[in-house]
C-alpha cells in the first residue's frame, strides 16, 4: 500500500444503527419458533434468548445464523429471514458525509464481528461498500469471535499496514479501543452514549472523529 493511514471501522453501533439486527435475532428468529412450535410470540423469544445466552457470545456458533436455523430446526431459510427484513438496515446520520470526507485522503476498511452474511447486506443495502478497499470479519475470516490482537496483526500484515500508521473506531471499548491502542494502532472509542466522556480519546459520533484525525490537537 501507499503512505495513506489505513482506518479501520467496526461495522455494527458504529457505522450500522442496530435496528437491523435486533429485527433479526430478536423479532424475526422468535416469529419462525412461534410458528413452528406452535407458542405465543412471548414464549418463543423467551425460549431463543435462553438458548443464545446459553451458548454466549464467546462461541463462535452465537453468530452463525445458519447454526441457529439448524439448532431450532426453523422452516424456511436463514437467507430468506436476512433478506426479508433488509430494508430495516440504517446507517447513522453522519456516516456517508463521513466517509466522502475520510476516503479521498485514507484506506478505509471495516473489521466487524459479524458473519460474512449481515456485513454484506449491510454494506451493500446502505451503498457504502464502494467506500471500503477491504472489509473482514472476524468470525468468517479468522474463526474468532472477538477483535483479538492477533486478528489485528494479521489483518495489518494483509493490508500492508505497520501498527503506526493505522487508526481503528468502534463501539466496544475493550477491542475496539484498548487492544488496538496496546498494538500501537491509534485508536478511538466511538461513546455515543456518553458513558466515558473523561476520557480523550473518546468521540461522540464519526464526525467527532473525522475532526480528532486530522486535528489531533482539537478537543471538542
């Protein structure tokens, strides 16, 4: 690669509002037990939540929707269910100006959590796919579950990338702020909620972020 800094975005409470996922995992997963098992909508998600939760989200299983059609023995398809509720995917407010401003000057790419599956879709049905030279998911790609530092040095070593001349964002203030940072990769931690605003390198959307960037002496 050139000398542009490579930025890496998380996918999903970054760039991705949630509404999308909770449709899918929370609504659309407990419709389809409901009509299978014959039960109340209330009893279904009750009984799918117990199971996620049972096998949590340190399995690799908790993000393959395939496993949960085949686990629940769902009619239909998990493509179906996907593409059934893909008009509720929404980008945050800023994200598009944001990414006109950032793509002419850096690399972007997306390393999310998510399956293969959903980061597509989401990527493709909010038409910013064609701002990102490469997108991973951890799951998919590397069989990890979270944003481990290995996950990062490899993804570095596939995009050229020294540690110094990378900037991660995200969502999730352990691997999406402090284990980049451990590797030197200068990281932020996107807090829209405004739980930890002592501290600097958090922002409070990506605008706030496109501003720290390239003004790394503006606090605001």
């Amino acid at each position: 690669m050139n000398k542009k800094k490579l930025i890496s975005f998380d996918l999903d409470c970054t760039l991705i509002d949630p509404t999308y996922n909770t449709f899918v995992w929370e609504i659309g997963i407990p419709q389809l037990y409901a009509k299978k098992y014959q039960v109340s909508l209330s009893e279904a998600a009750s009984s799918v939540i117990s199971e996620y939760q049972r096998v949590g989200d340190g399995a690799i299983e908790w993000y393959d929707i395939a496993y949960w059609f085949r686990f629940f023995e769902l009619p239909g398809s998990w493509q179906d269910l996907m593409e059934e509720h893909r008009d509720k995917v929404r980008l945050f407010p800023e994200v598009k100006a944001v990414m006109e401003d950032l793509a002419p000057s850096y690399h972007l790419i997306i390393i999310s959590n998510a399956a293969r599956e959903f980061v597509e879709i989401e990527t493709k049905e909010t038409e910013i796919a064609n701002y990102f030279v490469r997108t991973f998911s951890t799951t998919s790609d590397f069989g990890q579950v979270k944003k481990t530092p290995e996950c990062y040095e490899e993804i570095l070593g596939i995009m050229g990338t020294k540690p110094s001349n990378a900037i991660h964002v995200g969502d999730h203030y352990e691997f999406d702020y402090l284990i980049p940072k451990q590797l030197g990769i200068e990281a932020y931690y996107l807090d829209r909620d405004g739980k930890k605003p002592e501290d600097q390198y958090a922002v409070k959307d990506l605008k706030h972020f496109a501003i720290r960037i390239k003004n790394p002496l503006t606090s605001i």
